[in-house]
DNA sequence: CATAATTATTCCAACGTTGTAATCTTCTCT
DNA sequence: AGAGAAGATTACAACGTTGGAATAATTATG
C-alpha cells in the first residue's frame, strides 16, 4: 500500500541498504547516487516507517512526559517548554497524565508504553522520597519537581529554599513584616511545600524576626479554589497579617480575590508575591509579583540530560542534580514600598 | 536484553503465537493453558514490544493532536479532554503544537510523524476554506475548530452561531441594549469570529435592534493582551456601551481588568460574558458569565470519529459533520438585571 | 602496471510481533 | 466405536527497516 525503500530503491536504482545509508547519513556516498536517491524520495513521496525503524534499532525518538495535569497552568507552560525543547532535538512528546495520583503514577511508570519511549521525564507529585527506588525502571528517566532527591535518577529543579527566601526578602524589603506562608504543608520536610517554608523561615531569622507559627497557612491542594477557601478562612479568624507569600501563583490569584472581595486593596493594605510565573499574573488586577522558576533552562536541561542517558553508555554513571536558576518578577502586587493602612 | 514472547512462551512451555493468543484475547484458547502463560506473562515481568506490534499490525494505538499552543488555556483544556478520551479506549495522545502557523500546520500533516500514529485530530487554524483539498492525507483524519467546513473529513465543531446568539440575547434581556461585539474579524466569513458575529447580528435583529458597525471591535489575535489593548482603545475613543459579547474569555478577562483599572464596575456598568468556559472564569473578580462550548463532548465525539475511521472498512464513506451542544452560564459578570449607571 | 588501500554499494540476517493456514486434540453424535 | 465437527495449538512467513560483513568499484602507492 504505502511507499517503502523498495520502491524508492527500485526507483533510484540501487539497493535498499543504499537507500537506508543516504537517508541516515552514513558516509561514503557516492554525490551521484545520492542525488538520485533524494529525488527518487521525492517523486514518490516516501516516508519512513517509524515503526520498523523502531523495531530495528532500538530507538522510537519518542519521550514520554508524566505530569500531574494538563489543566494545571504550571504543567501546560511546563509541558509547552519540554516540547518546545524536544523539537529542537528531533523528538517527539507524549504526554500521560497522572492526577497526581501515587497508583496511577507506578502504573504509567511500570505499564508498556515504556516500551514505546525513548526515555521519560517524570514529574513526580504522587510518589515521595521513601519510593525512590520504585522509579528505578529500564527506561532512562529524569526526575523533575521535589518530591525526590539523590535518587536513582538525574533530577532537575529548581532553587526552592533560595527563591522562597528571596520571595520573601522582597516583601521584607518593603516594610512588611506579618507575613503569611500561604501554602504550607505542615509535617513536610522536602516537597515544594516544606523547601518553601524553609526558605521563608530563613528569610525571617536573616531578618531577625521571628517564625510564628499561626501565620503558616495550610493549603492542601494548590488549585485556586483552595486558595480561595483557605484565605476565607484567615480572614473569618481575624488574623493580622500586611503581606503574603504564597506557594504558587494560583492560590495567590484565588487569595487575591477573596481579599478584594473583603475590601482589602492590594497592595496597599496587603502585598502578595506568588510563586511560577504563569501567564495569568501578567493580566490578573493588580498583576502578581512572582517568582520566574526558571522553566525553560529547567526544560532544556532536563531533555538534554535524558538524551544523554538515551545515547550515552550503558554503564550507569551516577545521579546528577541540577538546579536552576530564578528570578523575583516584581508587579503591581508588591508595588508599593510601604504599606499604608495595615490590617490589624 | 528485554523479554520478549520468546521468553514467555518458553516458561509456559507453549509456541510464541499462543501467548501472542493470550495476549490479544483470541477465542479457543483452554483456561490452563492462559493461565499459565499469564503466569508467566506475569513472572518475568514481559512487556509487548509496540514497534514490533506497530509493524506487522499497522496499528500503533497512538493518535495525534494538532493544536497551535498549550499554554492557551482552551487548547490545554481541549486538549486534557481529547486525551482522556483516548484513554478511555486505550490509545495514547502524541501533541503537535503548530502556532497557529500556516506553514507548520502543513509541516505536520505532510511530515514523517504522520506514519507514528492511526490518525489525526487537527484543531485548524493556520489553514482556512480554500485549503481543503491539502488535508486530504492519507491518514485518517477528524477536524476541530471553524476554519474549514465541508472538507473532506470528518468534522466536529461547536454551535457557534446559536451560541453567539443566546450570549447577546442572555445580555438584551438583561436590559443591555448597546452591545460591543468584542474579538470580530472584519472580513471574515467562517472561522470564529465571522460565526459569532453573524450570532450577534441574529440576536440583535430578532429583538428589533439594529446593527451598528462601530460596536463591533476588531481584535486580532485572542490573547489577554490583545483584549486588553482593545478595551484600551475603545474606552479612548469613548464609545458608549453597557454590555461586552466577547468571542473568548481570554479576551473578555483582560478586557475586563481595563474596564475596572478605568473605574467601570461590572456588571453594573458593564455587563460581560464570553466564551469558552475556561477554567479561569470560574475564579476571576467578577467571575465570568460565559458559554459551555460542550468540550467534553466535542473531544469525546470526535475521537470515536476518529476511531471508526480507523477501525472502518476502506472505501471512503462521506464526511459527516457533528456540532456539539453549548450552554450559557450565567456568572457574577452579568448577574445584575438592569444596568444601574449605564456609560454614556 | 600490478597491487594495496580506500571508497561505495550490496547481501543477508535480524529486530518482535501477528495473520494465515495447517496440524493436532477433544468433543459430539450416530 | 468411529466419523466428523469444533476447539486448541503451532509452523511459517511477513511487516520495513538497519547493522554487519562481504563484495565491487575506484583511487593511491610502489
């Protein structure tokens, strides 16, 4: 039915291997059969058949991306930046999402389209560091996110403590001084969650102030509506507070509008500085002071370091880690300096 | 190296085709016998090789999206949509992010990716009418969107003229009478700007209102920006409204935080709706009256489309053509009856 | 000019699976 | 019990490609 070699041989007259060798490049071709061969591809408009390729060589091309959810801003932009990076490379994504569900995640890592990929990046959010060894799969695999480090596999990430101290500096740096961890899961050591609060705390103690613990705010899950109902609840409670930092931008943006439904001007009466940089705080009233992850180096690096591993030597070299680096986005949400009539 | 059937079929003691039996539930098969190929299916931990399957079947289970950018909100969410979808009946999504590019889209279809996968969903943007004789490829294929209508595939889409409608008339029969039709294309016809327009004249005609050109505001592209900088202009030109029907919410959004920066309250001075019913308006200050455009069922549809077209016989059945059902939901944006300080 | 070295091309086998057809086994009915 | 049908299993070939070894054509070398 469709074209194949043969036919592109039999029209170039040569042999399939010939054919095989022009397409893959191989050396020592002749300029004139060359020519012949690439016209005759031409005229018949033959395309390779990925599968048979597959099947001979050992290589699909293909990498796999797990991610929690696709709906999520976060992961569509990271999702965007990993295929932007693949295609640079001549590789293709497939995208599975997991819910972030722990089952569903070992079932997506252990189930057969493993065998269809090149190698997977794997953004962990279902398993923790206790299952590092579950990930340690034939299929050469790149963590992402920080669920778990010095595992069996190369992780990409990036500066949690770091950026959350800076994010918190810069709130620090405009005169507030009651802030928020908005966000925060309290029995969590590693984890977005509990890296973030550590760096909050760093930034407090740097500053000389104290932690208070009724200003970490538990936020279970990090979607908006979340958000939403935690400050609500905050609010209800009466607690004094002139400054947020929260944990990532959704449930800033899902604060921010339960705040202003109270009355509350931003960033007068309360700044707020989020966490990603997704698209919305350009456009969200008043625009989200964040802080940028890093995501493209983050994608760029994670596909690079896979591609390694997918062409490298079996033998296993050891894990690498790799941070990247951030930026504190300053916008209207902490634009002003001082706060002018503070939330008692 | 991997384990293949061979293997399975030495343990079990049975030829390879038997666990190839098993495997793809062939009737006749004794239950001791599946049972111990299962086992030890089971035991060594055997998974199919889908190049292998993808060759000698022709089938790889794999279909393609082609949308022009994740980080579009409806497109990401589209696009979760048409993968769970798939997933329901076991295929896998490969996504193909065009930019809404002409030359790319075209890249795509005519590229060797298109021998990877059973078939296509391809969301049209950079193509438009008189392009559709070039999407008739070889692989099957189901079109999204309104910029090709009556091509030669298969093609599902959303009512948006009926749509466009019940937004205009949910804003005239809230008292509303100088509309702006928010995101119109000028000259164009079909496509979603040139559909929705013609819902806003039939809505506009059917309450005895005339049409005025000046209220229909060209935006080009429908990003946050472009509505924003669009609102920007007219509130300069200080044409007068008191309802917006935008053509997406993205526009609508930013639209909206321009209206309130210049001191407009929605809805009271402005009533709004838009389209598409992204995750967003669920939690934007006011939230965002919009229209369901019915994407489960758009994804769902057309990727049985897809399937039967892949599953079907051959010879070429005629296109069909399949509409979604949309609902207008009715949000904070435009929940005010009677416009209490209309602009003048 | 013969021979070695190099370059270009071809032949063959194999990757792991499934379709077809053939064979072997078990059951049913007279 | 034996013929025939139905059920269960297997042998073989093929899908389209590429790696490796072998061969053929060309160029360099003494």
């Amino acid at each position: 039915m469709a074209i194949t070699m043969r036919d592109v041989a039999q029209a170039a007259d040569v042999s399939i291997k010939t054919v095989s060798n022009v397409i893959n490049e191989h050396p020592n071709i002749k300029p004139g059969t060359r020519e012949r061969v690439l016209l005759a591809i031409e005229n018949l408009g033959y395309q390779p058949n990925l599968s048979a390729r597959g099947l001979r060589s050992g290589r699909t091309d293909v990498i796999s991306l797990i991610i929690p959810d696709l709906k999520n801003a976060y992961f569509a932009e990271l999702a965007d930046a990993v295929m932007t990076a693949a295609s640079k490379r001549g590789k293709v994504v497939i995208i599975e999402q997991s819910g972030g569900l722990r089952e569903r995640e070992l079932e997506i890592l252990h189930g057969p389209r493993m065998r269809m990929v090149d190698g997977v990046l794997y953004s962990v959010l279902g398993l923790s560091q206790q299952d590092a060894d579950l990930i340690d799969i034939p299929t050469p695999i790149v963590l992402l996110g920080e669920r778990i480090f010095n595992g069996p596999a190369d992780h990409v990430t990036m500066q949690n403590i770091e950026a959350s101290q800076a994010a918190t500096e810069h709130l620090l740096e405009r005169g507030r001084n009651r802030l928020l961890a908005f966000g925060a899961h309290r029995n969590e050591v590693i984890g977005s969650a509990g890296l973030r609060l550590e760096g909050y705390r760093r930034a407090l103690q740097k500053a000389g102030l104290e932690y208070r613990d009724e200003l970490a705010i538990d936020v279970q899950s990090w979607h908006r509506a979340d958000g939403a109902q935690a400050m609500r609840k905050v609010l209800e409670s009466g607690l004094a507070f002139d400054g947020v930092v929260a944990f990532n931008d959704s449930i800033a943006l899902g604060a921010m509008r339960i705040m202003q439904d109270a009355g509350l001007k931003i960033p007068e009466d309360v700044a707020i500085i989020g966490f990603d940089d997704i698209d919305e705080t350009r456009y969200s009233l008043p625009t989200l002071s964040t802080i940028d992850p890093g995501r493209r180096e983050i994608a760029e690096t994670a596909v690079a370091m896979l591609l390694e591993r997918i062409d490298g030597p079996a033998v296993a070299t050891p894990a690498r880690e790799f941070e990247a680096g951030f930026k504190v986005i300053c916008r209207e949400s902490t634009a002003i300096p001082t706060a002018s009539g503070v939330v008692t």
